[in-house]
C-alpha cells in the first residue's frame, strides 16, 4: 500500500511538473523572440518593454482566482482548462503578429499561462507531509525551465520557420499535455481548503505580517528572475551585439542555472530553515546587482554576475513557498495566489524600468541599482522576522502554532 501511495504521489508532482514546465514554455515566448519582433515592427525601447512585461500582468493578477478555484474545484478540473484556455491566445498570435497593438492584446490574454504555479503549488502540497514539501515543490518549481526551452528553441524555429512557427508549437504543447493532465492525474488524499470566495486570500494579510514579508520576498525573488530572463537578450544584442540565438542561448544558461537551484532552495529550507535561505539568496542578489550596475557593459562580469545572480533567485524562489506552505497550511491555494501574484508583478515591472532608465540616461546602470536596494530591504526584513519570532523549524519539526 505504501509503495502504491508512494508511485500516487511521484505520478502526481511528475505530471504538475510538466504542466507548469508546458505554461511556462508559452508563457515566456515573447523575450527570446524580442529582437526579431522589435526589427519587424520597429518598435522603441519603451514599447518593446511594454511587449514583453503585457503577458505578466494578467499571469499575476490571475495567480489569486486560480489559487481559489484549486483549492475549492483541485487541479485535475483547473490545469486542464487553464491550459485549453491559453492555447487560443497563441493561435491568435500566430495568426495575426504584424502589429504591436494586436501583440499586446493578444500576449495580455497569454498572461493566463503564467498563473499556471498557482494551480500546482497547493496540489502538490497536498500530496507530500510538511518534511518533505520544500523539497517536492523545489522539483515543481523546476517546471519553470519551460522558459529555458524557449530561449533555446523560439529564435531557431522562428528563423526557420517563421515567426508563426513558436507559437503554433506552443499551442499544441498546452492541448497535448493538457488532456494528458486531465487523463491521468488524481486529486491528493484528504479534502480540499474550504476557501470559498475570491476575498478569502486576503483575509490572512489582515491579521498577520508574516503573509506580506513572503509576498515582497517573491516579488523580488521571482519577479527578479523573470525579469532578467526576459530583458537580458535585449542588453546583450544591444550593448554587446550578440545574434539573437546566441542571446537567446545565454538566457537559457541564466534560466537553466535558476532552474536548478530552486530545487536545491527548497531542500535546504526542509533542513535549515526557508529564512536561512532566503538570507542568502537576498544578500546574494544586492552584492551582484551592485556589480552588474557597475559591469554589465563588460561581458566577462556581466556573465558572472548574471549566472551566479541566477543561482540566488533560484535558493529564494525554492524557499518562498515552504514557508507558505508552513505558515498557511490550510490556505496554501489562496496565500500562493497572492504571493505568486506578488512574483509575477515583480517580473512585470523591472522591463519598464530598464527600458525607461535606458532610454532617459542611455545606461542600465540605475535599473540594477534599483534591484539591489530592493535586495537589501529584503534582506533587513529577513533578518528582523528573525530576531521577532524564531524560524520555522527544519526537517519534520512541527512548527508552532500562532494567535490570529
């Protein structure tokens, strides 16, 4: 019986995986395929900026519905039809991409892809005890490596193929594996929250701080990851006038390294602690995005800064949501839409900032600067919830209960 629950349990964070992994693909598709739009339509910088952060606001602010109707409706209704519904705006696109105002609308409606983490968080949780959560959602997590296989995949195909071709693949990647979910997953033993309405994640940001120390450290750690994943193939094509493959294999290598590190963020936070992690990963992030300000116009600190920056979003994006999940057990669904919403706005605002500062002074220097102060009020808050309130414990500790 044990090694049946055991087979439930790996089939359903594999196939949550995957899931996300697909609506990330999608979701991230306009930054490798940045430069070719910008020259086809001859956009600006500001513009350009605006293309490619449209597709994070709605992937935000839709993280909060979606959270909700897991938690009442489970993942095996809501990630099929999420999925169904995002393929459309894709097809969209790949038939209708010649102008910029059919590009925002239509990548607005893709924004629906990215809240795709806010359906697999509370239904992975579900499925694994406390000890182990940080670690199986640190593999969820990985599914955001979607945006590596973009970056590798979209300049290419398009260059071969089109500029249609990527979307169209993206389209049939969501159907496929969206009736492949809706087959073969099974909702997680026990019930569901009772949350019942769209104010209910809310309702906890009232009564405890703690909810919005985790929604500003997501918006950093998330929202910085995106962000520099969708941007960076622009810097490197404009200051270092790299091809637009080649920019976009070196964001893939950004991703990637991410990627990897989440996983590893979560299995550290099981054992030391999600703040000890996230610590790291704060004070990580303030140190490079200083040197970045200072050297991203030279390419050998600019790439070791922006791999090693990578592997700090990774530690703190993998930590965030084992302290959600410690925190709010019963409210993992909502809490995780409102803190992944807080991620993804922290995706969608930077490229406006970059492309703003570059277009009013002509460096990117103030925009990282402006990351790195973020990372120390992170930092400063990480350090006070600390000396307030002791972390929760590591590794199977049952942490204690507080007064709401």
């Amino acid at each position: 019986m044990a090694d049946d629950t055991d087979k439930a349990t790996l089939k359903a964070l594999a196939l949550a995986t995957i899931a996300f992994f697909t609506c990330f693909y999608v979701w991230a598709v306009f930054g490798p395929l940045s430069p070719a739009i910008q020259h086809d339509l001859h956009l600006s910088e500001v513009e350009l900026g605006w293309l490619v952060a449209i597709p994070v606001v709605l992937g935000s602010v839709m993280r909060i519905p979606m959270g909700v109707l897991t938690d009442r409706y489970g993942a095996t209704t809501t990630f099929p039809l999420l999925m169904g519904f995002s393929a459309l705006p894709l097809l969209a696109i790949a038939a209708w991409h010649s102008s910029f105002i059919t590009l925002v609308i239509f990548g607005f409606l893709l924004g629906f892809a990215g809240s795709s983490f806010a359906v697999g968080v509370p239904y992975v949780s579900r499925w694994f005890p406390k000890e182990r959560q940080g670690s199986a959602l640190g593999v969820y997590g990985m599914g955001m490596g979607g945006t590596v296989l973009t970056a590798l995949t979209a300049p290419t195909i398009a260059q071969t193929w089109g500029l249609s071709a990527p979307f169209l693949l993206g389209a049939v990647l969501l159907i496929f594996f969206g009736l492949a979910f809706w087959a073969l997953a099974e909702e997680p033993p026990g019930p569901r929250s009772a949350t019942t309405s769209l104010t209910a994640p809310f309702r906890v940001f009232r009564v405890d701080a703690r909810a919005w120390a985790l929604t500003l450290f997501y918006f950093l750690a998330f929202g910085g990851f995106v962000a520099m994943f969708l941007y960076l193939p622009k810097l490197l094509v404009s200051v270092h006038h790299l091809t637009r493959a080649d920019a976009g294999a070196r964001a893939a290598g950004f991703a990637l390294l991410a990627v990897l590190a989440r996983p590893l963020g979560g299995y550290l936070s099981d054992r030391l602690g999600a703040r000890q992690v996230l610590m790291v990963s704060f004070a990580g992030t303030a140190v490079l995005a200083t040197g970045l300000a200072f050297g991203y116009a030279n390419m050998v600190p600019l790439t070791i800064c922006c791999l090693t920056l990578a592997v700090m979003f990774g530690l703190g994006t993998g930590a965030v949501f084992k302290q959600v999940a410690a925190e709010f057990p019963a409210q993992v669904g909502a809490v995780t839409g409102v803190v992944g919403a807080a991620g993804g706005l922290g995706g969608f605002f930077p490229p406006l900032v970059m492309a703003s500062v570059k277009s009013i002074s002509g460096s990117y220097a103030l925009g990282f600067a402006l990351l790195a102060l973020t990372a120390a009020v992170c930092l400063a808050i990480a350090w006070n919830m600390g000396r307030r309130q002791p972390a929760p414990a590591p590794h199977g500790s049952r942490p204690a209960r507080r007064r709401t």
